[in-house]
C-alpha cells in the first residue's frame, strides 16, 4: 500500500513534532523612486536591520529575522540562501511552501519570476528539482522513479481559478483520508523539461486579467499560486509512493486598501484580500509560538496551505520591502509580521550611508560573526 512518509510525520500517533517553524527573510530592493523620497529603512547585517521611528526622529527601530537581504544581494543570493536547501526535503516526500509577502511595488514578482537576465526563485527551483530527479548518482535510487507536475492557480475574492484550464473559476479544496490536501479537478501538467514548464507557465501567468485600480492591478489583489509536485515511485515491491508538494506564491500586495482609493467592486476584493493575508499572518504567527490551535480554516489560501505550511513542511517567508518614504506605513506593518524581534534603538537614523556597506563604524554589530553565513 502506498504510505506517504509526511503522514507519519505530521500525523503520528501520540508523538506528534511540533510543527516547524515559518523561516523569515526580508529583502530589501534597491531605491527607484525618480523624484525625491526619503530612504526610511536600511539593512545593518545578515539578518537584521533598521527603520526610522516614526513616533520619535531621535530613535531607530532595529528588527531581526532569520536572513536580510540588502539592496544589493542577487537573486541567486536569495534563492541560494532561502529556497535551495529546502528542496531535497520534496524528493522524500515531504512538502515545503516560498511566499512572497509585501506591499505592491515592493519586488515580490522580481523575487519570485524575476526576468529571462534575472530570473527568480520559481525558474530556479523548477530547473534544480528537474536537474534533481533527473540525476541518480545514488545506487539506493535505481529503484526509484520520479514524475513532476505543474499545477498553477489564483486565489482571488476567496475562489480558486485555474489558470491552466480558466474555465475552472471556482474550484473546491478537499482533504483526502490521509490528510492530503488537494483542489478537486484541477490542471496538471507533467513537465520533463523547463520547456515544458515554460509553455504551460507563460500563457497562464497571462491568463491573470487586469483590471486597473489607482495603485495596482489584478495581479496585486490576487494570490498567484504554483504548486509543483514531486512523485516519487517504487519501481520493485512494496511499490512504495512518495509525492512532495512544493507551493511558490507571489502573494497579494500587502499595502492597506482602504488607502489606496479602492471604492466598491474593489473594496469588497479588498476585503477578501485582506483577510486571506491577514488569516496567513495569523497561522504564521501561531506556528512559530507553537500555539495549539492554528486557524488554518478561516481562509482559502491557507486551508489550501495546510499540509504544507508548519507540521512537517518547510516554510519560508520572503518579506519584500521598498526603502522609500511613502512606503514606509506598509514597510512597517510587513515588518510587524515578519519579525523575529525589534527592539527601539536611542540613535537617530542616518540617511547618509544608504549607498555604503550595511553597518556604521560607531554602531555595535551584535551579530557580527553571523555576517556573510548562509542561512539554512
Ligand atoms: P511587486 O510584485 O511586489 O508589486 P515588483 O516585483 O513588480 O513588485 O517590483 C516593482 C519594480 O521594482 C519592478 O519594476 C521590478 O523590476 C523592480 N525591482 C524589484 N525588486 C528589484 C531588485 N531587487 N532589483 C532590481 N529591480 C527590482
Ligand atoms: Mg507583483
């Protein structure tokens, strides 16, 4: 009988791990603004950084996460510090979930799609677990075969749309007996090469209508979601079935809708935005307090979510911000809810050393000796 490791993990007998945590980075992108903005947050090492306090100009706000990355890091940093190391957990059948959290402008679709000269997390992790079930360099894996599908949703107004097959507008989420949870009817593609994933990839991403608001599109009021699945099969008896599931999602835009204009129709797609985003932050909150009970029911996004974020899966957070000004109220909240700690700092910010290496002489480096170390 096929037996999924993950179930044994996540739904042991009386020996239940804790679920694991939600790991959290922060990427900073680089400052476009042409006109003249402030620069209100900068980075100060591996994995913390600052923000003007804006209750006091005299005091700096200081968070911490799991890894910052600053405006200059690559998109192979990121991907090779946060992303890589959680894919081999997907050939043994367990599954594991990258979010892109931030507000609209901030570089969440550069992080995940990035371009053809920069391409993000997604091309990178789908070539690597090709190039990963591809090579059996492992004698104890000849007996193995692997298969990988693509299935690639949107999550919009609560529904699940289908944006392989966009006549799929409303697709339910089930859970199978062994707690699996899977979204009855839909699309997947079995992919071979990236090409394959290519021609199925691009026309879809296209299949995300836009409708203009006065600060963001569709595409930001949308949770854009790309499940990748890993099937491993016995080819000798006992026949053994492994299926890991990786989540890639460039969420909706983080901002505050009530600000931005949105009146009506889109007020309502606010709503429903925002409290999928903000059920997240709830579940992502009671995972990494080791709460009892996480709310993975009160929205579509994480119901969906919930056999591959905490319990056995491997969950990282990329939290993208912007360094100017007139970001600085989403910066803030985004940072609220990725932080590990914060702590309010009796120093004025500086805003002359944006364009230099992260730390200030005359500042002390609490983390120094994790500077430049990979985070796992
Ligand atoms: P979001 O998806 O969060 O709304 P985008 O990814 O579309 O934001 O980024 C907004 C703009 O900033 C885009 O033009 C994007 O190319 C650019 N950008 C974002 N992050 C970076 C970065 N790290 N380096 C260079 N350009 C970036
Ligand atoms: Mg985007």
């Amino acid at each position: 009988m096929a037996k999924r490791v993950s179930i044994m993990d996540s739904h042991g007998v009386n020996k239940k791990p804790s679920p694991s945590r939600v790991r959290v980075a922060v990427r900073l992108r680089p400052y476009m603004e042409k006109g003249e903005d402030k620069v209100c947050v900068r980075g100060l090492d591996s994995q913390s950084l600052e923000i003007v306090n804006w209750r006091n100009q005299l005091e700096t706000m200081q968070y911490q996460f799991d890894a910052f990355y600053g405006d200059k890091a690559t998109q192979r940093e990121i991907y090779t510090g946060s992303v890589y190391p959680i894919l081999p957990h997907l050939l043994v059948g367990q599954n594991a979930s990258v979010f892109a959290y931030g507000p609209t402008g901030a570089g969440k679709t550069h992080t995940m799609l990035g371009n053809p000269n920069q391409p993000g997390v997604i091309p990178r992790a789908v070539r690597d677990l090709l190039q990963m079930t591809r090579t059996n360099d492992n004698p104890d894996e000849e007996q193995w075969s692997y298969s990988i599908t693509m299935s690639y949703v949107e999550i919009y107004q609560e529904k699940v749309m289908d944006l392989l097959e966009p006549k799929n507008k409303d697709l339910p989420i089930r859970e199978d007996k062994d707690h699996n949870i899977l979204i009855s009817g839909v699309t997947q593609k079995t992919i071979t090469t990236f090409s394959d994933f290519d021609e199925h990839f691009i026309p879809a991403s296209q299949n995300r209508t836009v409708a203009c608001t006065k600060l963001n599109d569709r595409s930001s009021r949308s949770h854009a979601v790309l499940l990748i699945k890993v099937q491993k099969n016995q080819q000798v008896p006992p026949f053994r079935q492994l299926t890991g599931k990786l989540y890639l999602i460039d969420l909706a835009g983080s901002e505050d809708n009530r600000r931005t204009g949105n009146q009506g129709i889109r007020l309502k797609e606010s709503g429903a935005i925002n409290s999928s985003l903000f059920t997240l932050s709830k579940v992502v909150d009671a995972l990494n307090q080791g709460l009892p009970r996480i709310p993975y029911r009160d929205s579509k996004l994480t119901r969906l979510l919930q056999d591959s974020l905490g319990g056995s899966a491997h969950s990282v957070m990329i939290t993208n911000i912007a360094p100017e000004q007139k970001y600085y109220f989403d910066t803030l909240t985004a940072l609220n809810f990725a932080a590990k700690s914060k702590q309010i700092i009796n120093k004025p910010f500086s805003q002359e050393t944006t364009q230099a290496p992260a730390v200030q002489p005359t500042m002390k480096r609490p983390r120094d000796d994790l500077e430049n170390s990979a985070p796992s």
